[in-house]
C-alpha cells in the first residue's frame, strides 16, 4: 500500500529499528521500521521528522514500511533546524 504523510516523530525500537509517526491526510499511523539505525541503511536519507514523504508498506504487514521517497524536507526548507 501507498500513502503520502509527514513524519512527526522518530522513536528508537530495539538496537537498529525505529517507529514512526505519520501525519496522513485522514489519519495518524505509525510503522515499524526495520534497521533504520544500521549502517547503511537505505531509509537513512529520507527519515527525518518534518518530512514530506511516499510511504510503501509490506504487502502482508501493512504497519511495517517496505520503502520510503522524501518528497520535500519541510524543515530545511522552512529553517526549522
């Protein structure tokens, strides 16, 4: 599944994961992202809080995230940090 959201918060789970929270145009949803403090990691780029992003979700587990596409950073552009 595919959702466009904001992301307003990032909270470490585990050693390497993280849980996300998503402002989305109907709802708030968090998802399990799986080894997103591992070096490299291929959402590394894309999660930051205050970020427009295109979320995919597994197929089979829609509350773990597949891939992530930042769309803007709503933070740099606004001089937010």
């Amino acid at each position: 599944m595919k959702f466009t959201g904001i992301i307003y918060k990032i909270t470490p789970y585990k050693e390497k994961d993280a849980i996300i929270n998503i402002i989305r145009e109907d709802n708030i949803s968090s998802l399990l992202v799986n080894r997103a403090f591992a070096q490299p990691s291929k959402h590394q780029d894309a999660l930051h809080p205050i970020s427009l992003c295109e979320f995919t979700t597994n197929e089979k587990n829609t509350k773990s995230l597949k891939d992530v596409k930042l769309l803007t950073n709503i933070s740099k552009t606004h001089n937010l940090t």
